[in-house]
C-alpha cells in the first residue's frame, strides 16, 4: 500500500470528513485503502515506473516535455535511451491524498444501491412510475471527484488546466 493505516487517519483528522472515516472500524479502513491502492495502481498513466519491477504505478518518469503541476516540476534527471526523463524521487503527496479519498469515497458509497446498479451495467431502472437512467461509469464516479482531481495531471489521455 502507498500508505499506513495512522498515515491515512492523520490525513483525515484535519479534514472535514473525519467523522465519516473514523465511523468505520480500522479493519475496513485498512481494506479501503488496500483496494483504493489496487484501484489506483490500475489506471492509465503517463510515462513509466520510475524503477522497473517496482510495486506500485508511482513514483514514476515522464518525459521532459511532460507537463505537470509546477510544485513538481523540481524532478531528478535521468535518460531512459536517448530521451530525458524525469523521475519523481518519491510517491507524490498529492496521490498519498488521492488514496485516501478513494478510500473514504469506497466506504461511503459501498452501501449505494445506484452505483451498484451502474457498476453491473445497468442503464435503466423502473418501479411502477418511477425510472431512472445511468450513464456509463466514468473514472469521477469510480474514484470520487477529489481523488480523480488529485489524480488528473497524471493520467494518460487527460491535459492540465492552469
């Protein structure tokens, strides 16, 4: 995991959820953030493992002309064959929080009963007069819109906005 159980309770006793996530015992705390690891380990990123074979998708090298936020803009260089890449010299700060938020955003919407007909692919429910309609699972809703705008400069396909 990208961080510890007391890491992520630090996190959240400045925050304004931190009631939400202290109502969860520290066993399904620690599962979130296992699987908040796993869900983000599994997205699409720009660049490269910083170091082949290492456990998670961050730290990472982007290319030089890669365009990031300009609090990480202070990276280490190395080539990777001809073509300057940077390399994170550790897990950003911002992702730490992201695997939080994805964390908090999985325990508060486990017991959603939309989400978990979008997430088996339903687009269309009726009882009686009432009906709703789903779009597709985007990676906002999957993630939570805090983690996803933590995680956005980042992924691949996806432009800063400054």
């Amino acid at each position: 995991m990208y961080l510890t159980l007391a890491e992520a309770d630090a996190y959240f006793n400045t925050h304004l959820q931190r009631d939400t996530w202290f109502s969860y015992l520290p066993e399904e705390r620690s599962r979130a953030l296992a699987e908040a690891t796993r869900i983000i380990d599994s997205l699409p990123y720009a660049g490269r493992v910083a170091v082949p074979g290492q456990p998670h998708a961050f730290p990472r090298a982007f290319p030089a002309s890669f365009l990031l936020p300009p609090s990480e803009q202070s990276f280490d260089h190395l080539l990777y064959g001809l073509r300057p890449y940077y390399v994170q010299p550790a897990v950003p700060q911002r992702v730490l929080d992201a695997v939080c938020e994805v964390a908090l955003h999985l325990l508060a919407s486990q017991n959603d009963s939309r989400r978990k007909l979008q997430e088996a692919g339903v687009t269309r429910f009726s009882l009686g007069e009432l009906s709703e309609e789903y779009g597709p699972v985007g990676l906002k809703q999957l993630l939570g819109s805090a983690a996803y705008r933590l995680l956005q400069p980042y992924l691949a396909g996806s432009v800063a906005c400054v």
